[in-house]
C-alpha cells in the first residue's frame, strides 16, 4: 500500500502531473479561453490552497478556505519565476501529502464518521478534476504535449 498514494497523487491514472504542468507557454498560463472561468494559474493556485489546508491539519484554515476565496483574483502570477515557484510548491506538496498518507492511520477518525481516509480519497478526486481542467484548458490553448507513441 506504500506506493498507492504516490500513484494516485504524483503518477497513475492520468498524466503524470509534473508533465501536467511542464512546458506551459507564458502567454497560456494566464489566459482564460472562451467559456473558462479559471486560468491555468488558477487552477493550479487553487489545488496549492487546498493542499496546504490537508498537510496543515488545522480546522481553522479549513474553515478559512471553506469561507474565503478559493481561486486567485489574478488571471497570471506576476513572472515567470513566480510561476516556477508554484509550480516547485505544487509538486513538493503532493510529494509531502503522498508521504503523509502512508505515515498517518488513515482509518484514525477526525470526526464522526470521518476518517483521515475519507479526507484523501476525497481530495484525490478533487485534484483529478482540476488536473483535467487544466489539462483540458492546454488542449484548447493548443499548448498540450502530443501523446507520446508506445
């Protein structure tokens, strides 16, 4: 079961999520195509705030999530070594999740009816949704990688 947890957050299923967010032209990161309501940045600044809500544990930045903004105001970071950042942010901290859930007992409850379990099988399913929205945004920005042949 070690390794279940790097696969589903860092490897399987899908993309691998570092190629997910390698490679993204400039010009893309911030643009937001017809009919999307959140840029590439805003996506990917989204499942960051998520993240830190999970590795932090804290009820009260739960709730400060759950009551706040969820997505960035801005569309674009402010350069390119600021997206570079987050992107660095993001990948560590799914690495520091997937190392967290193999050292927590995730049938441990934190509330009734509520495992730790519970928690990451529900997030994973909310990174896979905005994994393939940001994929889904490179595709219609014409800047996702063509599928490597087998």
């Amino acid at each position: 079961m070690e390794n279940i947890w790097k696969h589903v957050l860092l490897e399987g299923e899908y993309p691998k999520r570092a190629r997910v967010v390698a490679d993204i032209p400039w010009d893309a990161i911030g643009t937001l195509p017809q009919g999307a309501k959140h840029s590439i940045y805003q996506e990917l600044m989204h499942l960051i705030s998520w993240h830190k809500v999970i590795l932090s544990g804290s009820e009260e930045l739960y709730r400060e999530w759950m009551s706040g903004e969820r997505f960035p105001r801005e569309l674009v970071p402010a350069d390119p070594s600021a997206w570079d950042a987050r992107v660095a942010e993001y990948l560590g901290d799914l690495w520091s999740l997937a190392e967290k859930a193999n050292t927590i007992d995730l049938d441990a409850e934190i509330g009734p009816g509520t495992t730790f379990g519970d928690v990451f099988m529900a997030m994973s399913a909310h990174n896979a949704y905005h994994i393939g929205k940001i994929v889904a945004l490179r595709q219609q920005l014409e800047c996702w990688p063509e599928e490597e042949k087998s």
